[in-house]
C-alpha cells in the first residue's frame, strides 16, 4: 500500500489530515520543485507551521539547496512558526552563502535561528563556508563572537598557513589561540611528512611552544612515550622542562595511572625533577590526589 501511496499518491485534498495526507503532500511538491517551483514555494509559505508544512517544506529545500541556496535562505528566515527536517539542505545552503557572502548570511542568522534554532551551529556553518574565502577574517569573527571553532569546522582554512600565521601576532588572545588550533593540525601531519619542524619555526615562539606543549601531551596521554618524546624535542629546553614535560606527565597520569609511573620513572633523572616541579604548580592551583599520588613515587 505504502509502495502504491508513493508511485500514485492520491490527491492531498482528498485525504483527511495524517501521515497518508502529510505524504502526499511531499510527493507533490517534489513534483512541483521541478515543474511549478513558484507554485510549491506558495503553498509552502501559506501552510500554517506542523508537519504537513516541514512535509513541503523537506521537498523545497531538497530542491533549492544546491541551485538556488540564497532564496532557501530568505524563504526559511520569513516563514512562521518554527521548522522541522531538511537540516543537512540548510546547512549546505548556509555552507554556499558563507562562501559567497558572509556578511550577508550572518544578517539572516537571527531570523533563521527563530525558525530552526541552535544559533551557534548556524553560525558555524556560515565560518564553515567564509574560511574557503577568508579564513583569517572567519577566524576573527568567530574568536570575537564567542564560537569555538572544532578541527573539522575549519578544515579547508588549513591549506591558508601564511594568513593563520599572521593571526598569531594579532593582539586579540581568542583570535591566536584559535589559529594556533587549526595550525597545530598542520603541524600534526607535518610529524608525518616532515615538515613539522619548519611550520614551528615560522610561528612565534610562544605559540611554537604551545603546540608542541599539547601535541606532545596529547602523544603521551595515548601512551605513545617515545613518540611524546620525539615531539617534545622539538620546542627549547627552558619550555619543554618548565611545560611541556609536566603536561606530558598529568595527561598520562589521568590516562593510566600505574602505566604512567613506570614511564615516568625511566626518565633521567633532569627530566623527572622537571615534571615534579611542573606538576607541583598545577596541584597550588588543583586538587589531584592521582597526580600528587604518582608525583611522590618519583625519586630522581
């Protein structure tokens, strides 16, 4: 029946209100987004909010998502009432118009969010778009407006090295921690490559420092110790006793404890005064009893 629903579907004015009619009204106007777009967008925009309208409205946006996103947009942020579905169309659109005009895409970010909600995840999805186009200006906005940015967010801003390493001298703090994120990233595959040790030198030192601070912990806190090492190796001795060895040591400790003491006790006996000097600062600001614990079976 279902089947016969979907290849005949019956006229929706024929049916009382339920599933059979709400189908029936995406079958017609997936018909109409590709005979009679104008005709489907009216009835969208006369429906009364519900699940009839996301209905049409999953059949508009499958549409114009990819061959008119700016007027997906503008149809979405004049609707009534609120949305529901058609979120992988929206966020392809907002992707499109972030590209293409930013400015433009954040100025209907207030009147989208009151019909499909979650401001923030609108938002990352227009920087999304923006950092193919600008990543330095994407990135500053973001850090400004308070939106923290993942790897996967900012993913294509990555191949833009020289315009994230201009960011790191800016005076805004949120705007270098973030790039020094997505810059770690490359820094990450450099490991791999080779290049790592180059892309370090071009970034001031501090946050050369940083990187290779949570990069090596990060090695360390999957119990990848030489690798940690390696990488730990990479930044100037004063920053690799003071910061990263300590890092190193309390996200090993949190990982596995008991694995994490042996480690720590091979080290020479320098390296293990640094750890026990580094993790005593941060037990003066945090209560550990792991870390004081393992701290105290260190006898370099």
């Amino acid at each position: 029946l279902a089947s016969l629903y979907q290849d005949h579907p019956p006229s929706p004015d024929s049916l009382k209100p339920g599933p059979l009619r709400t189908q029936a009204l995406a079958s017609e106007a997936e018909k109409l987004m590709e005979t009679e777009p104008e005709t489907a967008i009216r009835k969208l925009q006369a429906a009364t909010p519900g699940a009839e309208r996301d209905a049409i409205y999953q059949a508009v946006s499958n549409s114009l998502a990819g061959r008119d996103p700016w007027r997906l947009l503008t149809i979405v942020s004049t609707l009534s009432g609120s949305l529901q579905g058609g979120k992988s169309e929206l966020d392809r659109a907002l992707l499109f118009a972030g590209k293409s005009d930013p400015k433009r895409a954040l100025a209907l970010l207030p009147e989208l969010s009151i019909r499909v909600g979650g401001a923030r995840e609108l938002a990352v999805k227009i920087v999304s778009g923006w950092v193919q186009k600008d990543p330095a200006a994407a990135i500053q906005w973001a850090a400004k407006a308070g939106i923290r940015l993942d790897s996967d967010d900012v993913e294509s801003a990555q191949g833009n090295t020289e315009s994230l390493l201009k960011l790191l001298t800016g005076d805004d703090l949120s705007t270098r921690l973030m790039a020094e994120r997505i810059l770690s990233q490359q820094v990450k595959e450099g490991l791999v490559d080779g290049t790592a040790k180059n892309l370090l030198e071009k970034m001031p030192q501090e946050s050369a420092d940083n990187t290779v601070k949570w990069l090596a912990a990060e090695a360390a806190a999957n119990g990848n110790y030489a690798e940690a090492m390696q990488i730990a190796a990479m930044t100037s001795p004063a920053a690799r006793a003071e910061n990263v060895l300590p890092q190193m040591a309390i996200q090993s400790i949190h990982r596995n404890p008991n694995e994490a003491v042996k480690w720590l006790q091979s080290l020479p006996a320098a390296d293990q005064r640094a750890i026990i000097t580094g993790v005593k600062q941060h037990l003066s600001h945090y209560n550990d009893d792991e870390l004081r614990d393992v701290i105290q079976q260190l006898h370099p």
